[in-house]
C-alpha cells in the first residue's frame, strides 16, 4: 500500500497513524508516477484537484485553466490528499468510507 501526501498534512498523518505496511511518499519531494495521476483522474476527475488549497488561492484564472495533469505535474501540493494506491486500487481523501474500505473504521 502507497499513500502519496504532505508530511506536514494533517490528514495524512491520521491516514498513516491507521494503516499498517503503508508507504509514504511525499508528493513534494517523490512526486507521484505519472500512470497514477492518469488513472486517479480517471477515477476522480476534477476532485483530484484540491481547489480549496492555498496552492490553488494562489494560481491566477489563466492557470486554474490549465490541464489537470499538467496543473498536478507544475503543483503536486494542488492534489487531494492522500492518495492511497492498495493493489490498483485507488482511494482519496480520508472518509469513513475511505476508512472502512481499508478496515481501519
């Protein structure tokens, strides 16, 4: 299992207190493979894109336009996080649904 976040996001680190055998990988500093990011966007859509983000505030008009996957490639912060990657399967954010799927509620 893989969790893509912020070492210093809040919900990330309640994610990781809860899951056991996670990887972590800073999307700052390890970035997230680009097969996930087209397959969480295939999934997700436009909600991978965290538009509440001080990232996001941040961005002027002509940007916020840009391609999500380009945006995410230029911002990683601007992802949703976590992202969590457990054998293919994709799950974001940290919901008592997201919580129950992985048996952690």
């Amino acid at each position: 299992m893989k969790l893509y976040g912020l070492k210093n996001c809040d919900t990330c680190r309640k994610a990781l207190k809860s899951l056991t055998s996670v990887e972590f990988l800073d999307v700052r500093a390890d970035g997230v493979p680009s097969q996930i990011i087209d397959q969480a966007l295939s999934q997700f859509g436009a909600a991978l894109v965290n538009t509440r983000s001080t990232t996001w505030r941040q961005l002027d008009e002509e940007t916020r336009k840009t391609d999500p996957k380009e945006l995410l490639a230029a911002h990683p912060t601007l992802m949703k996080r976590p992202l969590i990657e457990d054998e293919g399967t994709l799950y974001l954010g940290w919901g008592k649904d997201v919580q129950e799927a992985l048996g952690t509620s």
